[in-house]
C-alpha cells in the first residue's frame, strides 16, 4: 500500500469517511462516506451518499466527491490524489475513479453483492 498524503493518515482518513456515512444513515441514506485527499495532503471533499435526498440515482458518496474535487482542482483529472472510502465501490463509481484518474483507493469494507474493485 502507498503512503497516505502529507501530513495525513489512512486511519485518520477513514475516520473522516465514517463520520460521513453516519450522517448518510442518519438522513435515511445507505451509510457510504468518502473522503478525497490532494496529493499535498489537502483536503478536497467530504462526502456521503445523497441518492435519495437529491433524487439522484448517482448521488454516491465517491461520484459527490470526486465533483466536488474537480471544481476545487478546476479539472476533472484529479491526479495524485485518493480516495478513502467506507466502502467498496460500485462499478459505476469504479469506472468514474478510473477516468478520473487517482493516484490510489482505500476502502473499508468489502461489497460482496455490489463491489467492482476486488468482490
């Protein structure tokens, strides 16, 4: 596994992402969080699942933040930077991690019925 961004670590990245996916459970929404990091350790976004709040079938925790991301970098190439997550992402959510370009994928927990990283 690489090293985390500056000044950062995965544990405390994830403990980011946690928070977010009970403010998702808390808002009826599967509890996901995500959190994107730049590769200098900024961070970038801090979010969570929105499908039902937005009416928005896309509305995933990561598809949020690597929007929200790409309007602070200014480009949808997020190079250098990661992602943590709380949990394995779909293959729509994989596909859009790809194109975005990141340096590297952390996430909590296996999605054995929907996961498209390693389940």
């Amino acid at each position: 596994m690489p090293d985390p961004p500056p000044g950062l670590s995965w544990e405390g990245l994830m403990d980011m992402a946690l928070a977010q996916a009970r403010l998702a459970a808390a808002e009826g929404e599967v509890p996901v969080g995500a959190v994107l990091a730049g590769p200098d350790g900024r961070l970038l976004a801090q979010c969570r699942n929105a499908p039902v709040a937005l009416r928005d079938p896309t509305a995933h925790a990561e598809i949020l933040a690597l929007r929200a991301g790409a309007a602070v970098v200014g480009n949808y190439r997020l190079n250098g930077c990661v992602l943590a997550v709380t949990l394995e992402p779909c293959a729509m959510c994989a596909a859009a991690l790809v194109h975005a370009r990141l340096a590297g994928l952390v996430y909590g927990a296996a999605d054995a019925l929907a996961g498209a990283v390693t389940s």
